[in-house]
C-alpha cells in the first residue's frame, strides 16, 4: 500500500482514479507483488461467503461520462464533489430518472460512487483490509472484491447515491431509509432499470443507497 498510495491519490487529485487499470498499478510494484494481486483477484466470491459473485468485466470499448460539478454540504458549507463517472447507458438511464423524481419531490439525488475499474476495487479492498483486522471474509461484507462489485461491471452498473444536504447513509443506513427519495426509489425506480442490490436482512450489509443499473 505504500508504493501504492502515491500514485492512487495523485490519480484521485486529477480525478481519474476510478479509471485506473491493473497495468497502471502493477508498475509500482514488485514482480513477487504483482503475482501475490493476480492469485488475490483469483479468490473465488463463494469460498469467502456473502452474496457475491463474478460479474462481466467492463467492455473495452465503454464510453463513460465524466461528473465533475457535484456538490454537497458539510458543515453548512458547499463542497466539491470527487469526480464520478457512469457508462453512457447507466447516465442516460439515471438523467432520464432524476427528471422524474424532481417534479414528484422537488429533490434529486446525486452519485456519491459510480463506476469503479476493478483494479480500482482491488485496492480499495486492500485500503479497507486494516479496518476488518485483516479478515478477506470480514472486509467483503463491506467492499465487494476485484471483479464482483457492480460498481465495475457495467453490465450491472451501481450507483450509491446521495443527497444535495449530504445524507448518504453511510454511518446510519436508517437516515437513509427514512429519505423520501428512497421511497420513490422504491416504487419507480424499477421503470428506469434501476434495482436496489443489497436489502435488508439479506446476506450482504443492508445498503439502501446503492442501487444497480441493468438495461
Ligand atoms: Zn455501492
């Protein structure tokens, strides 16, 4: 993590990191490194448990659309987003559904995460490994791993969304679900292709934000 923080958080001052791939990566690190990551990325979804699988890798000819304008508050005060990106059909779908909730509410919501390259979701994994003592099992209860987030499968795209006010939901999942925008999600989201990944009681972490793309 150290060789690759550098270069992950230069790539996150530019806001491309979402974009990074795993030849970007392996270049900061040593060949025993780079194949202790490739038997890492090997780890099958079903042997570590939770609700996980394999998802399509991203075509390489996906077009994304580039958020940068995104604001939120903190503290009373308007803060610039990270910028975020979406394939072109998840932000044409997402566009079409903002334009929908908006006069049903007078809200919107923005997206907190969009798509992020599995070698991206590789080293957020290894970056949360600390917080989870270590444990592959205990982390992908909250971080999917390299190759089954929906956040890098385009196929699946996710999105976790959050308000203009802040609310994401992240420390208190109830905040979140007690948002009127989350009721709307849930009755016409589905119009728009878009379905909510990890409910309540399921085996993953109730996650009332993160809701995937499918067209
Ligand atoms: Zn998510």
């Amino acid at each position: 993590m150290q060789k690759l923080n550098p270069f992950v958080d230069e790539r996150k001052k530019s806001g491309t990191a979402p974009l990074i791939t795993f030849e970007e990566l392996y270049a900061h690190l040593t060949p025993d490194q780079v194949s202790f990551l490739k038997e890492f990325r090997e780890i099958d979804p079903a042997v570590v448990g939770g609700a996980s699988r394999r998802l399509p890798a991203p075509a390489p000819d996906t077009r994304f659309v580039r958020l940068d304008r995104q604001a939120v508050l903190r503290d009373g005060k308007s803060i610039r987003m990270d910028t975020q990106f979406l394939p072109a059909a998840a932000h044409a779908a997402y566009t079409r559904m903002m334009a929908a909730m908006e006069p049903d509410l007078g809200k919107r919501l923005l997206v907190e995460s969009g798509y992020r390259s599995p070698a991206y979701q590789l080293y957020l994994f290894l970056f949360y490994m600390p917080k989870h003592s270590y444990s592959v099992r205990e982390t992908n209860r909250h971080v999917a791993l390299p190759g089954c987030s929906e956040h890098g499968s385009p196929a699946f795209q996710a999105i976790d969304f959050i308000t203009p006010a802040g609310i994401n939901g992240e420390d208190q999942p109830e905040e979140f679900e007690e948002l009127q925008e989350y009721g709307w999600l849930h009755a016409r989201a589905g119009e728009f292709g878009f379905s909510l990944s990890y409910p309540r009681g399921g085996e993953s972490a109730f996650e009332p934000w993160h809701w995937h793309y499918e067209e």
